[in-house]
C-alpha cells in the first residue's frame, strides 16, 4: 500500500519508516529540511517537502493516490519546560487543528485507513487495577486536544475505511531526547519515572511502537491501547539505573515537587496499569520487549554505559 506520514522524521517515524518498506509498503514521508529529506530517501522512502500540516490544499495534493495516512506529528517539550502551558501550544495545534485537516484531505483523496499516534496517559489513575480501552478518562483541559485527535480519527472509521487511535505508552529508545533527560536525572539520583514507587508505569519500546503503527494497517476502526507490561515506577526506576550501570540508588519523586509541578505532572505520576489486549487479539502484535527491564538493557547496550 500507498502510506502517507506525518511525523516521519522523528523518534517514532524513524524507526516507522524502515519497517514499512520492509513489509513492502510504498512510504511518503513529510519532511521540513534537506537534511530530513536525505534521511527518508536513505531508509527507502521519498520525501515530501515543502508541505505545511495546516494547509488544506497542499496536504490534498501531497496525499493524492494514498491508501493509508499516519498522523505522528509532534512537537513535545523539553522537561525542562513542559510545566509551562505557552510549552505545549505547538504539540496541542498539531493535534487540535492539523488533524480535522489532514482528516479532511484523506476523505476527500478517497483513503483507507487513518491512524493516529496517541498516548494512554489521560485514564484515570487506577491503582493496580488493569485498564482497558472502557475504562474512565481524565477529560481535563491538558487532555483535550489529544483526545479531540483520537475521536477525529476513529470518527474516521465507515463502512469502506477505518480509523485507529493508538493510545501508546511512555516511549523509550536510544535516540529519543527523554533518555539524555532521564541520564541527567539519573546522575543526581533521581528515577526518570515519577510518582508513588507502588504506582504502575506503561512504556514501550519505539521498535515494538514501530510494528504496532505496520499491525494497525489490519485493525478494525476503534481506540487501542499499545504499551509493554506496566511495571511499578520502583521498578521502572531500578531497571534504568541496572541497565546503564548506575551505582546510586534512585529516591522516590519528592512529594512536594509533585504538588508543586501541578497538573501535568499528574499526568505522568499517575498509576495506570494499561492492558493491551485488545490491539492483540485484534491484530496478533506482539512487544519484541515485555516490559521495561528486557527494553532499557538493549537500548543500554546501544547508547553506550555510564557511571556517574
């Protein structure tokens, strides 16, 4: 098939794009620079340049003969910023207003399937009860633009086309920025995941992220969640310092820096034990990692050990 991708070039499109073409999938990728554009041609994918996410007629254009259109544009502050609103503005409009337009080009240019990358983080922390697809969610004003992105998409969904919310967990891989985050933390004893140590954490590899985005060209229109087995931030944590060979111990998020981050950092604090079930049965997809500690050894082993 024909894919259409936006997003191609960052953590998740990178490593998207190469397993496309090796399921045999004819890729178009955005890209905003020369240098992005080499990347794509480099994995076997033509680039498509000069092309804004919020211009209606140029996406149409761009998409023309397409069968399936992915949506995993981002644009996800730094830690050092994301407690502040004006931070997130970019990431919200990508989701709030670029994906009604790209919807609305895929219609018009007679797609297939639509799919959208999102997150499972926006559930209703739920202790060490599992949480499915039916499960509350949090419907806050932090929330809103990804979930108004998911509805666009499964909305998507008819007789002749499907569209597919993938509510991802936390991701991790050796040339994502959150890793050089979670190191520095991590130097000054600190575990990248925060919130209680009893409360469960989902993640999942960017290559088991990957062959979730190829399994969903055959799921049936509707919300999935797709994450690793969730373990405990304790043991989140541990893993981290176990598998870049930290000697220190990690201490637990101070309660006071959590009352003080407010709201978005609630959002990650939380305990979400997210079953994915549901994209399993529906598709046979199946994490390469089970869960955190398999994952963050092999991403380990790639970006190289440190002892502070």
């Amino acid at each position: 098939m024909k894919v259409f991708i936006a997003g191609a070039t960052g953590v998740l499109g990178r490593a998207t794009v190469p397993r496309l073409i090796a399921a045999g999938h004819e890729v178009l990728g955005m890209a905003r620079s020369p240098e992005k554009a080499q990347q794509l041609r480099a994995d076997g994918a033509e680039p498509v340049e000069g092309v804004d996410l919020f211009d209606p007629t140029a996406l149409r254009r761009a998409i023309d003969g397409v069968d399936v259109v992915v949506h995993m544009a981002t644009n996800i502050p730094p830690i050092s910023k994301a407690w502040r609103s004006k931070a997130w503005l970019m990431n919200d409009r990508l989701r709030r207003e670029a994906t009604p337009i790209l919807i609305s080009a895929a219609q018009s240019a007679g797609v297939q399937c639509f799919i959208k990358e999102s997150v499972c983080f926006f559930y209703a922390p739920q202790g060490d009860v599992w949480i499915d697809e039916s499960s509350p969610i949090d419907r806050s004003e932090f929330a809103s633009a990804s979930l108004s992105a998911e509805d666009a998409a499964v909305a998507f969904g008819d007789r002749d086309r499907t569209g597919v919310a993938l509510r991802f967990g936390l991701f991790y891989s050796a040339d994502a920025r959150s890793l050089a985050e979670g190191l520095s933390i991590a130097k000054l004893g600190g575990g990248p995941m925060v919130g209680h140590s009893d409360a469960y954490q989902p993640s999942i590899h960017v290559d088991d992220a990957a062959a979730a985005i190829v399994a969903a060209f055959g799921a049936p229109t509707g919300y999935y969640n797709v994450a690793d087995e969730p373990i405990t931030k304790s043991d989140w944590n541990a893993a981290f310092f176990d598998a870049f060979g930290i000697s220190k111990k990690p201490h637990p998020t101070p309660k006071l820096v959590l009352k003080a981050l407010g709201a978005k950092i609630d959002v990650m604090a939380g305990s979400r034990r997210v079953s994915s079930q549901r994209f399993r049965d529906a598709t046979g997809w199946s994490p390469e990692y089970p869960d955190a500690t398999y994952g963050l050894k092999s991403v380990a082993a790639t970006y190289g050990r440190i002892r502070p």
